[in-house]
C-alpha cells in the first residue's frame, strides 16, 4: 500500500513535460478551495538522483506554493522516466 508522506517542495524537480500542464487557473481555483480548508489528494513523486521528481500534481504544488507552503503531501511511487 502507497504511503503519504509530508516532502520539501524544494526539494521536487518539475521535468519540462509536467510545467505544460501548468494551468494558472486550476491553480486559482485550487488555491481557493485550499484557503477553505479543503484536503486536496496528495502529489504523486518518485526518487531519483537525491531528489524527488514530480509526476502528477502540478497545479497542486503551484496552489501549495502560493500560500506560503513549504512542504506537500505526497505519494512516492515506482514509475520509469518519461
């Protein structure tokens, strides 16, 4: 079973394919729902060179950022390189 845990926002890598997704107005919205209190579902990351390396949850991390967040929750998973 995959764990959440808490990650350091500074220590995710964005690959080039994942900063396409980056949609401003799902971060908005998000952040809003995140200021009332809403749970989002957790990032999804995997390990690589000392680092975590985002696969899923962009806007997410963006809405996280916005608000002064320095960590995430986030599932750590298995996945290949794209």
């Amino acid at each position: 079973m995959l764990k959440v845990i808490d990650v350091k926002i500074e220590e995710i890598y964005v690959p080039a394919a994942r900063r396409k997704e980056l949609d401003q107005s799902r971060v908005d919205e998000i952040t809003e729902r995140m200021m009332d209190d809403e749970q989002e579902k957790p990032i999804r990351v995997r390990e690589g060179k000392g680092r975590f390396v985002l696969l899923e949850g962009i806007n997410r991390m963006e809405a996280s950022k916005a608000l002064g967040e320095k960590t995430i929750n986030a599932l750590i998973v298995q996945a290949s390189k794209f």
